[in-house]
C-alpha cells in the first residue's frame, strides 16, 4: 500500500511532509522509546508514537521510514514539522489511540 | 535508552573521543531531595562554538558518516521528561563538563540499570584514561579511582581476565552496600 491511500483510509491529518513523493508502506513499528525504535524499525515502516519532539525526525531520517503517526492527540511540535519538510518525512496526526491505529492497519493487511 | 547507565556510557565516548587523559563520573541518588543526578568532566578539547550552539539539536553532530547525532538530545528529552534540565559547559582546550538532573521517583525516569558494566567497560577499553567513578547515595558516598587500581597492579593489564573479574566484583558490592543502610 502506498502512503496517501493509507493517508485517506486512516483518516489522519497531514502536518509534514506534504510535497514529497508518494512511498509505499511495508510493515509497521510501534514505539515511544527512539533508542529502541531506532534498533528495530525497517525500511518503509510506518512509525505509531505518542512521541512529537522534533528528535523523531531525527530518528525517522536515520532508518528511511515511510512515515511517523503520531498518536492519542498530541500534536506535532512546529520545529518538528519544519523538518520534517527538510527532511522529507511525512508526518500525520491522529485522535485515535496507538491501540486503535495498529488495529486498522492490521485490518489493512500491513 | 532503556537505562541511564547506556546514556553514561554513551556521553563517556564522547569524552574518549575528545582524546580526554582524565573522566570523572559522578552519580548521586538523593532520595530525600528527590533528585537524581550525574555528571561526566573531561579534559577533552572541548566543543566548538557553532557545534555548542545547537548541542540538543539531533541534527547537530561531528559525525561525519551521517548527519545526525542523538546522544545528546536523546538525553536532554529525557531530563525534561522527567522535570529536570541537562546543563553541559564546555571550553576549548580545557574539557567539557555534563550534567543531567531529574525526579528521582519520576515515573518516567529510566532505572539507572548496570552502571558497575558501563564503568567496567570504559576503563577497560580505554586503558591509558584516568577514570574517576564516584557514586553518592543520600549520605553515602563511594569512589573508585582507576589510577590506585593501577598502583597495585604493579604492571599487570587492566584487561587481564581476573582484574576484570575482581573490578566488577569490587564495584558491585560497593554500590549494593550504598543502598544498605
């Protein structure tokens, strides 16, 4: 699946990133600790985090994610949005919990 | 990072890699305070200014393999997680001083974990460096110099395989009889 398809289905709200390239999505990680996320996260993983500093772009730029979700309402910092346009990382924002995000996912077979 | 031994550790490297003679890491459990602290002192070349300037940043780094760096702002996130603040001095030439402070009982502060491996590690693997471990715990005060352990030794290397066996025997049991009261 690719991302914006994902984007559309989930129902998330977009707030970096918005002009790249669409990636596809293999997998997912799930993970607030980045030390952690950044020892076992693969390529075109989606990330599901509560985390919104600007340090998971950091950690998203090293692994080569497709994309970082970040769950519960919490909102993206704006120096985290900054880079991730610098950065070309997208960044979605959703309400619903990590609990209920992973399992829309599952349901969409990633 | 799972514990704070592994950011001690990973702060120490630094210091290593600031081609540092002397490290001095000080760790001080006050319960009655509530204050978890410690401290890494080098005598390292210091940081530069425009790194120094953007030190939490994670895109801020010296690497040259890649363009982020997390040690720092890693741990910064985790003091401000937990209601304290990461201050770091630094001066050419002289060295660097770090020094992170949180809630002790703060749900989110990470355990301490195997800090006696992480200073087994670094003096071992960095045989030719003065390290200075103290740990406080309330009152309570340890301190291993690695220097008296080389006086006695006479000669014999710190990575032979019995000092390494008595220098995690000798630091385990220091820092267990802290906490007895």
């Amino acid at each position: 699946m690719n991302i914006s398809t994902l984007n559309d289905l989930l129902d998330l709200k977009q707030v970096g990133g918005n002009k790249l390239e669409n990636r596809i999505v293999e997998g997912c990680i799930v993970g607030d600790l980045l030390s952690v996320v950044m020892g076992k996260a693969k390529n075109n993983n989606i990330w599901v985090t509560i985390q919104s500093h600007v340090n998971i772009i950091a950690v998203a730029s090293l692994i080569d994610i497709s994309g970082i979700i970040i769950t519960e309402g919490f909102k993206a910092d704006v120096e985290t949005i900054e880079k991730a346009n610098e950065e070309n990382i997208k960044v979605f924002e959703s309400n619903l919990s990590t609990y209920e995000i992973a399992k829309q996912l599952v349901k969409l077979d990633i | 990072m799972k514990e704070l031994s592994l950011h001690i550790l990973d702060i120490a490297q630094n210091s290593v890699r600031a081609n540092a003679s002397k490290i001095i890491i000080n760790i001080s459990e006050n319960i009655k305070k509530n204050i978890f602290q410690f401290s890494i002192k080098d005598n390292g070349s210091g940081i530069e200014s425009d790194i120094f300037k953007n030190i939490k940043n994670p895109f801020t780094t010296t690497r040259t393999t890649r363009k982020v760096g997390l040690g720092i702002p890693f741990l910064n996130d985790t003091c401000r997680l937990c209601n304290g603040n990461l201050l770091i001095e630094t001066e050419i030439g002289k060295g660097t001083y770090l020094e992170a402070t949180m809630e002790y009982n703060n749900i989110d502060r990470p355990p301490l974990g195997n800090i006696v491996s992480t200073v087994v590690g670094l003096v071992i693997s960095n045989e030719k460096i003065h390290f200075v471990y103290i740990h406080k715990y309330n009152e309570k005060t340890f301190e291993f110099d690695v220097n008296t352990i080389k006086e006695i030794l006479d000669g014999i290397p710190l990575t032979d395989f019995k000092v390494i066996e008595w220098l995690e025997n000798y630091l385990t049991e220091n820092v267990i009889q802290l906490k007895i009261k």
